[in-house]
C-alpha cells in the first residue's frame, strides 16, 4: 500500500501512470511495481544486509517466507562469505609467527 504526503491511500491506476512516467524520465526498461519489490529485496541481501531487516522492508510476517522466496540470493551470499572467509584464513595463516600469536588485529593483546 502506498499513500500520499497527507496518508490517503493512492489508488493503484494513479500509482501506474506516475511510475510508468518516472520509467520514461529515467529512460529505463519498464517493469512492474512487483518486480521492482522483488529487486529491491535480492540487492539488500546481496549487499549483505540480514534476512531479518529484509524482512521488515518486505513486510513479511515470517522469516522463513523471505529465506524461501529469497534462497536463490541467500545462497549465493553464503558463497561469496564462505570465500572472504576462506581468504581471510589463509592470510591470517601467512602472518602467523611465534612473534606474533594473534595476527588478526582484533585482539587487544595483539
């Protein structure tokens, strides 16, 4: 549901025809408000921001409704995280020395 500056509900023909407009401004491929949606919520969890707060922006109820029309993008992050992952270890295993017992820069006795 969309509303005006003053909260009426706009009323989905007006809501076409202004995005339909804006479309042409931008000069872009026309989509539809859903797929727009549906965009919107596969950037934020690519970007890596928790399924929880997309679900919010969504407005879903339910969590797992968003992990279940989401999973495609889910495990595609997970991916990309096991790899930074991967590759922060290796690095981490490069800079270990006696002289240096905890390389990673986190710890405060480091």
């Amino acid at each position: 549901m969309f509303t005006t500056t003053v909260g009426t509900v706009i009323e989905p023909p007006n809501l076409a025809g202004v995005l339909d407009a804006l479309i042409v401004e931008a000069g872009v491929r026309r989509i539809r408000l859903h797929d727009m949606r549906h965009t919107c919520a596969s950037l934020l969890l690519a970007q890596g921001v928790p399924a929880r707060v997309v679900m919010k922006v969504l407005g879903h109820s339910q969590l797992g409704s968003t992990i279940n029309l989401y999973s495609h993008v889910m495990s595609s992050v997970l991916r990309e995280a096991a790899k930074r992952s991967t590759a922060r270890w290796k690095r981490l295993r490069r800079a270990w020395t006696a002289d240096s017992p905890y390389p990673c820069g986190c710890c405060p006795w480091a």
